[in-house]
C-alpha cells in the first residue's frame, strides 16, 4: 500500500510543474488574504493557516507545493464521483458556453427543467415537485416555510412549532437554527432569537417510543411537521438510528397528522449505502431537502421536494396560497447541468455496490480503534466511518498530524470521522483508515495525557 506521504513521485498524476519548490511553502495570496479571510467555524485569533490547494484530481487534493493528500472527507461530504469528474466538467463548460444563468421567474431553461423531473423520477413515492434553492440552510427554511403554510392554507390555524432531534443539524440560518441541537445550533447565544420549537431524544427504547407517541399526542395541534436527517446524523456526530426508528416516526406521524421533513442533505445519493437514507425503512417523507453531493460538489445548489398533497395544499384562486419564496439563483444552469452531470453517473454506476465495499472495509479497518485509549466508541453506515474520543482540544495537531500522512481528515468535537468519494479506491481508503487509527492511538498514547 503506497500512501501519498511516503511515494510523492511514484504517482504519474502528479504533473512535474506541481514538485513541491520546498516543502510547506506558504504562497503569497494565502500570507496576504488570510490577514482578510473570516473562516468557517473558527476561533481566528488563533487559527493556524489551512491547508493551500492549488488542484484536485480523483481523490486527491494537490498542495500548492504539490504534495497529495488523499481526500477523506470529499469537502463537506459533495464530491461523491471525485473531483475533476470529466463527465461534469465537460457538461459545466458546455453550460457556461451557453448560458449560465437566467432567472427562473418568468424564464425557463431546460437543465432546470430536466433536473426537476429526473428527481421527481428517482425519489421514492410522490415526491413530485421540485423547488430550487442554493444551499443546504435555505432548501431547510423552505422546507418549514412550506410546512408551516401547508396548515395555514388548509385552515388549521396555530401549527407553527417544529419537533427535532438532540444531535440534529439542519443549517446554519435563524429557522435551521432552532431545529438544530440546542447545543449545536447555539440556543442560549441566541435565546429569544430563535423561534422556541419542540426538541426531544430521538425514540431509540420503548419507553422512549411511548413518550415521543404522547408529545405528538398532547401537541400536535401546534405542530406542524417533525424534521429528522434519516439514519445518520451527520454535522451532530455521526450518530446512528435504525431504519425501524425511521419507521416509527413515519408511523408516528401518520397517526397524529403532522407532516414529516426527512433532510437527506447528507444522507442522500448513495452516501448510506442506498440512493436515499429513507428508503431503508420504505418511508416517504411529505417533504425531502437534497443538496451536498447534488451536483457532485462542483457547484452550490439545493432542492426541496415535495409530495402531492403538499403542493395541492397551495393551489387555489387566491394568489394568497401560493408559495412565496424565490432565491435570486434558484435553478442556476450551471449548477443545473452539473447535477444532471452527477445524476447520469449514478445512473451509470449505481453506489451501491461501491458503499458496500467501503463499508466493509471501514468496519474491518476502523474496529481496531475500539481498543485504543481515549476511544468511546467507533460507528461506521455505508461510506462513513466514525472514531468517538473522550472530548479533547486537539483538532489542529490531528489535522497536521493527518496531514503529514497525506490524506486530508478534519476532526469536529469528539469525532475522528471519514466520509470519502464513493468512487475511492481500495488503496486510498486504506491510507485513510490506516492513518485514522494511527492518529488516534498516537493521541491516545502520547498527547491525550498533556492535555
Ligand atoms: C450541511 C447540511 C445542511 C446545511 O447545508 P448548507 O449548504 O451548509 O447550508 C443542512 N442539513 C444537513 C443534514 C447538512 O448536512
């Protein structure tokens, strides 16, 4: 196995204008507009530089001073085909010789169009309808602004209140906000800004089932939908819930009338081990978000979807009913075409098949890690492989640790997680499993005890 830190040269993608000049060089642009940049999620009174990237090819990110590092983490879970996919670019660059952009009020274009029908196509049960948006928080907020008017416009007055799920995440924006982990979605920051909803432990045991049954019970004439990520809950922790779960809250919703949002941001195209986390419990929502790996992670974009009883639920004489809502860039063509790009490779190549191969090889790979200090728990569904330690302050030092072995991994909270392109090879997975358990027992052994 030929790990990227240890054979720079024995790899021919590598092209010769990409030698490192020497080794851990910062360019200028980075010196200069770092002194600019407010970053991601971060403390920037101490933010270390990130890593440079000049390129990226299959699975591979390529330095400015043209180390590799394999990609463990396929940038925030979109690059499902690996990046460069010629399929998509080629489709990006015909758009953009086209058109790029038009607006989709009044204008139709066909990428737009055909997007619309293949998802309605290739998502479970009636989720026909298609509404456009670009990014993940936004195809959220339109998700709870469709259901909450869904109620007003069916005359049940006063179902505005979201239930949620501890360890959920749904978006950075003020309503995604407040149905995120109070924690997570910084709830005591942000007291009397965010609008109060109903968050509760996921009904993992009977006694659990029986008080979720009692909430929607007592409440569900304030409630208008229950929004969940299915099986896997990602930005929270990687934490698991079975498809029976799913099941029952589906189940659970039906009996007591409240819309179900399932958000397969994450979830969705294959990252599970199926298309769509949902269809492992056979349930549909009434409303889906997609995004993430829509269009292969090349350009933003998001979809609502939703069910035909929601939508009929806007149609009437009145202009009143109607869904009030247009993005600037809803539908852009070429996030458009890259998605339809994406869809055709799915077609082509079903993930299935592949996610199983990682799967099995993250469970094998990664249970070493259960025995290792420090190590609370190690999860893996489909492509994503999880390490919990005990909670720790040690991200920057992982990530160049991680670094240093060639594969690019970013530790959040307690997790040491992978989340590869789901075309990644069988080598490229290993030096990502190898240097996760790596990583950690070095941790565990040598630094946990400083800190
Ligand atoms: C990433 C994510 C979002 C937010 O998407 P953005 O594009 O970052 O706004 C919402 N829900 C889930 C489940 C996500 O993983």
């Amino acid at each position: 196995m030929l790990c990227p830190s240890f054979c720079l040269k024995d790899f021919p993608s590598l092209n010769m204008t990409d030698q490192p000049t020497h080794s851990g060089a910062v360019p200028a642009w980075l010196e200069e507009g770092f002194e600019h940049i407010w970053l991601p999620y971060t403390q920037m009174q101490d933010a270390p530089l990130p890593a440079p990237i000049a390129r990226t090819e299959g699975c591979r990110l390529i330095m400015a001073d043209g180390r590799e590092l394999v990609d463990g983490v396929a940038s925030w879970w979109t690059a499902a085909h690996g990046y460069n996919h010629p399929h998509i670019r080629e489709a990006v660059t015909r758009q953009l010789e086209t058109m790029p952009h038009v607006m989709l009020g009044g204008l139709a274009h066909e990428q737009a169009y055909t997007l619309a029908a293949r998802l309605a196509k290739m998502t479970p049960g009636d989720l026909t309808r298609v509404f456009f948006s670009e990014s993940g928080s936004v195809s959220v907020e339109i998700a709870m602004k469709m259901a909450v008017q869904y109620w007003i416009n069916k005359g049940e007055k006063g179902r505005s209140r979201f239930v949620s799920f501890t360890g959920g995440y749904h978006g950075d924006t003020f309503a995604t906000m407040s149905v995120c982990d109070p924690e997570e979605g910084m709830h005591s920051l942000f007291a009397g800004l965010l609008a109060e909803q109903i968050i509760t432990d996921l009904p993992l045991t009977r006694a659990q089932e029986q008080e979720f049954e009692t909430l929607l019970e007592d409440r569900c004439d304030g409630i208008a939908a229950v929004v969940m990520e299915p099986l896997v809950q990602g930005a929270g922790g990687m934490l698991l819930h079975s498809a029976d779960t799913l099941a029952f809250i589906r189940a659970a919703c039906d009996r007591h009338g409240v819309l179900l949002i399932l958000d397969e941001i994450f979830t969705g195209f294959g990252r599970t081990g199926t298309m769509f986390a949902c269809e492992q419990a056979d349930v549909v929502p009434d409303i889906m978000t997609l995004s993430k790996a829509l269009t292969g992670g090349t350009l933003p974009l998001a979809a609502t979807l939703a069910r035909t009883h929601v939508f009929d639920a806007f149609l009437s004489d009145s202009a009143g009913t109607a869904l009030m809502h247009g993005p600037t860039y809803m539908g852009n063509a070429l996030g458009c075409a890259a998605a339809n790009a994406s869809l055709d490779l799915f077609e082509l190549d079903p993930p299935g098949p592949r996610v199983e191969k990682i799967e099995a090889h993250l469970m094998h790979a990664l249970a070493p890690a259960r025995q290792l200090p420090g190590v609370k728990d190690v999860r893996v569904k489909g492509a994503i492989g999880a390490i919990e330690l005990e909670p720790h302050t040690d991200h920057d030092w992982m990530k160049a640790q991680f670094i240093e072995r060639g594969v690019w991994i970013r530790p959040f909270g307690n997790i040491v997680y992978t989340t590869p392109p789901l075309v990644i090879e069988a080598d490229d997975l290993a030096c990502i499993t190898s240097a996760m358990v790596d990583v950690v027992r070095d941790w565990g052994i040598n630094k946990r005890k400083d800190g």
